[in-house]
C-alpha cells in the first residue's frame, strides 16, 4: 500500500469489528489509518492509526477525520466485509498518474440482492441530478486526491454525506473515474441510510445548489451547465466563426469554454469571480492551453493580452453584467488587430427583464439597434446579427416576470434541453422575427 494514501473508515457500534479489523491491515502496510464514528471499537496498537470518537453520523465523522488526513490520497471505506482492500491499490491508481481527481468503485452485480438494486435505482437518480457518467457513484469505497475533497463543503452528518459528496465534487468540475470492483459478500445498507441519500438528491436537484445557495446566481450556471443540448448548439454557433487564438471574456463555470477548447492553440478564460476560477481550474487540469484568468474587465492587464496575438474575443451571455460596456468593447478592439473577430451572445428584449437576470447580474437586455450601436461605435463593423431561442420566450417570462423566480427550475431546463436539437435545426432553416437571445459577429476595422 502506498504510504501517501490515508484512509477514513467511517464505524457505528454494528460495524466496529469489520473496521478494526480494516485498521489492522491497512496499518500494516503502512497507511494512514483514521477510525471515526461512535460507540465502542477495539483499535489495534499501532502508531499510524488514529481514533475519533462521539461523532454521530457517517457525515459527522468523515469532516472530522479529514482534519487529521496527512496522505496525498483520501480513500474513504465503508466498515462493510463486502468490500475488499486489494482494490485499493487500483482505486488511487488514476490519482496516481493524474487522470482523475476522484475514483469511485464500480460493484459487479451478482443476483438481484434487494440492497444493490435499491443502490443501482440511486445511482439513476445521482446521475440525473448531477450528470455524472459513473455507473455507481454511491459505491462505500472511494479514492479522491485529498486537496481536491477538502475543498468541499460537507454539511450531512449522516449517510447523506455519500450523495453530497458525488453533487459537490461534479459540480466543481473535478474528473471523476470508476474501477471494477468484485463485491465478497452481500452489502449492507439499512433502509434509513437510502433514504437520506435520496432526500439529499431531491434537495440539491429542486431547491439547493452545490454552494447551499450562498452564492447567488451559481444555481442558474450549475443548471444551464448541464444542458447539454442546448450548450452544444452554442457552441456550434462560436466554432463557426472562431479562430486559433481566443479570449473568452466571463467564462463562468466553463460551460461554453469546453465547447470551445478543442482544437484551439490558447483559449485565455478570463473570469472575475474566484469562485469559478477554481471550477475551471479543475475542469481544465492537464490542458496547458486553456488559461485561467482572475481578473475584472476593466484591471485586466490588456497589454499582455495583446502580445497573445489573440484573433477572436468570445461573450457568451456576458456584455449584459458590464456596467459600462461600449468602454469595454473598446478595450476589445484594442487588442485586436485588424479583422480580429469579436462574438457576442446576449440577452435581448428589455421587456423580459426579471427577477433572473437581476438574480444573474445583468444590467439590461439588448435590442438589436443597442447591440448594433455598441459594437460600430466603439471599433467594430457588424457582420452577422440574428436572433436566437424563440421558444425559451414564454418559459423565460413566467419563470422571471410572472413567478419571481431566482433561478431556472431544473426539470423544466431539462425539458428544454430535450428540444434543443430540434430549435438548433429549426432556426438554422428559418430566419426568426424575434427571439430570447441576439448573436452577434463584429470584425475589427
């Protein structure tokens, strides 16, 4: 076992002979050891090996343990003789060689045992909230580089925390894995333990993000991120008319910079918020040619972008969060040589604005005569604008004018998004008399 890991093994009363016995093994080859949990355990003498007791709740002991984690690596393992530790070497293997920052089991199946289908059933539910592509993300044995779980949030002090964790890590866009695991015997989990799970899931996919709602405005980019559909369409639109070298002003949480990046030589992802920032640190880890960028439009060192030799400068949904924006497509142009692109997305009709747009931090919705303005007067000729997303209209003005809502509700983005596909094809055929959305080509004169 490799010395850098530490292990968390959570324990109740019930549990406390199969994680001693865990302890016992894991010591001796080495590992950091830390038992958490309540209720009685005999704990094998060894100096590697730690005790935390009177923590009631799985999620309870897990944020306490973490305090005492010293390993580059975090594995976190149920007190369950289902599971056997000779699948931990492969579970930190990828964190290893830096392809994932989180590895979860992958449980093979044997019979129709009541407790993985119910599990199995959860895992459906995980993915849908979080739009994860693992098969088993509620898996009791899991790796996760140690920096990267420490830097969430846990709040669930009990079993929760198992759900909590797969929401937290996917929505700060950490590269999440899976391994094959052969289970040893029938797991267990009691019916309180899913139960919890669920309600946390129904709570993060109806009415909680990711940051427990403390961070305003998060909840509708955490949802517009995972309309897949309608992102591509997006991205479709840029990538028509994008060259080799691009500034992304707002990048936000990197929705649309991922549809962007391939194939690019440098794509800088300018963002003033440190809260994305470090989301698109995560999401863009390994890729030397996306460049994060903390900084404000206006203190931005426009100097140094200018010997980037940047071709292209991308807004998407960003001119409306710009108090002054014909100052800033001004620093645009200046940056750009000659024929150098700007693309614009923005929101259009000032007649929606609602309580999302002042929930996101937009100063106004554009018409085409203002975005027109803007743009040529401030060293830009227009040659392309068109209108997009007239049917997002209504679902738009309910949601933030009639409603009063704060955020998109998800269910009903994923509903859209199913439609998406079909707009896109729709719209490219059809040229629209008004829509929720401008898009905007400007060449640098």
């Amino acid at each position: 076992m490799n010395p850098s890991a530490s292990f968390i093994i959570p324990f109740i009363p019930a549990s406390a002979p199969v994680a001693s016995r865990f302890a016992h093994t894991l010591a001796s080859r080495g590992a950091q050891v830390i038992l958490a949990g309540e209720g009685p355990i005999e704990v094998p003498s060894a100096p590697n090996i730690q005790v935390l007791q009177g923590l009631p709740g799985k999620g309870a002991a897990i944020r306490a343990a973490l305090g005492r984690v010293t390993g580059d690596i975090t594995v976190l393992q149920d007190a369950d003789s289902a599971y056997s530790l000779e699948s931990c070497e492969a579970l930190c293997r990828p964190i290893h060689e830096d392809t994932a920052d989180a590895v979860f089991g992958n449980r093979r199946m044997v019979g129709l045992e009541t407790e993985l289908l119910a599990d199995r059933a959860l895992g459906q539910v995980t993915r849908f909230v979080t739009d994860v592509a693992l098969t088993d993300p509620l898996c009791g044995q899991r790796a996760f580089r140690t920096e990267a779980l420490k830097s969430v949030a846990l709040t669930s002090d009990d079993d929760a925390v198992d759900a909590e964790i797969v929401v937290k890590l996917a929505a700060q866009l950490f590269r999440l894995a899976e391994v094959p695991l052969v289970l040893e015997a029938k797991p267990h989990r009691p019916l309180g333990s899913q139960l919890a799970r669920l309600r946390t899931l129904v709570r993060y996919a109806t009415v909680q993000n990711d940051a427990d709602n403390q961070h305003e405005g998060y909840t509708t980019l955490e949802r517009m991120d995972g309309a897949n559909n309608y992102n591509a369409w997006l991205g479709q639109r840029f990538r028509e008319h994008l060259g080799r070298r691009v500034l992304e002003i707002g990048a936000g949480i990197g929705t649309i910079t991922q549809k962007l990046e391939p194939g690019l030589e440098l794509l800088i992802a300018l963002e003033v918020d440190r809260f994305y920032v470090d989301r698109l640190k995560n999401k863009f880890r390994g890729k030397p040619h996306v460049r994060p960028y903390l900084s404000d439009v206006a203190l931005a060192d426009w100097e140094a972008l200018k010997a980037e030799r940047l071709d292209t400068i991308v807004l998407s949904n960003v001119l409306e969060h710009i108090p002054d924006d014909a100052s800033a497509v001004r620093r645009f142009r200046q940056i750009l040589h000659p024929g150098g692109r700007v693309l614009v997305l923005v929101p259009a009709l000032p007649q929606l604005f609602g309580s999302i747009d002042e929930a996101v931090g937009h100063y106004r919705r554009y018409t085409p005569s203002a975005l027109r303005e803007v743009l040529g007067q401030n060293g830009f000729e227009l040659e392309r604008l068109e209108w997009m997303n007239l049917v997002g209209i209504p679902g738009w003005f309910m949601n933030s004018r009639v409603m009063r809502r704060r955020s998109v509700p998800k269910l009903q983005l994923k509903v859209y998004d199913r439609l998406a596909p079909l707009l896109a094809r729709a719209e490219s055929h059809v040229k629209l008399p008004v829509g929720m959305s401008l898009f905007a080509v400007a060449r640098a004169t």
